[in-house]
C-alpha cells in the first residue's frame, strides 16, 4: 500500500490513477492521517433479462418500421438537390 499526501495527488493523480488501475493500492492522507483510498472500480455485470428484454425492444420497433422505397443514392441526390439555391 502507497501513501501520498494531498499536496502529492494533486499534482499526479493521473499517474495515482494508472497505479491504482494496475491494481496497486493508494491511499491519499491529509496531515499523515489516511482519507481517501484509490482502488479500481468494478465494472457492473450486464444483467442478462435486462438486456435480453432491451434487445426485443429494439427487435420489435424496427419490425414495426415502414419500408422505405428509396436507395441510398437516390436519397444523397435528393438531398444534394434540395441544398442548391
């Protein structure tokens, strides 16, 4: 465990961050006393009937959708079209 003043994190939190990301254990102290401690976060597991239930939203909205009956390229010329004066 690596201890640094606040004066010390102040100037290179950046670099506390990279440690503390690589998985070394920070402490900040103010007047020698531990305050802060700097650990990785822990990245949230997706929930899978969440995400399940978000991806069959997705699914039925565009099943909902119209067809359009236009190409790619006709839809470029009418918008270049519609920009002239």
């Amino acid at each position: 465990m690596t201890h640094y003043s606040v004066a010390e994190a102040k100037n290179g939190l950046s670099g506390l961050i990279d440690k503390a990301m690589a998985g070394e254990e920070v402490v900040i102290t103010r007047h020698g006393k531990p305050v802060v401690e700097l650990r990785q976060a822990a990245s949230p597991k997706p929930d899978r009937a969440a995400r399940a239930a978000a991806d069959a939203r997705l699914i039925a909205g565009r099943k909902a959708m119209k067809p359009i009956n236009i190409t790619s390229v006709e839809l470029l010329n009418l918008m270049y079209e519609s920009d002239e004066p």
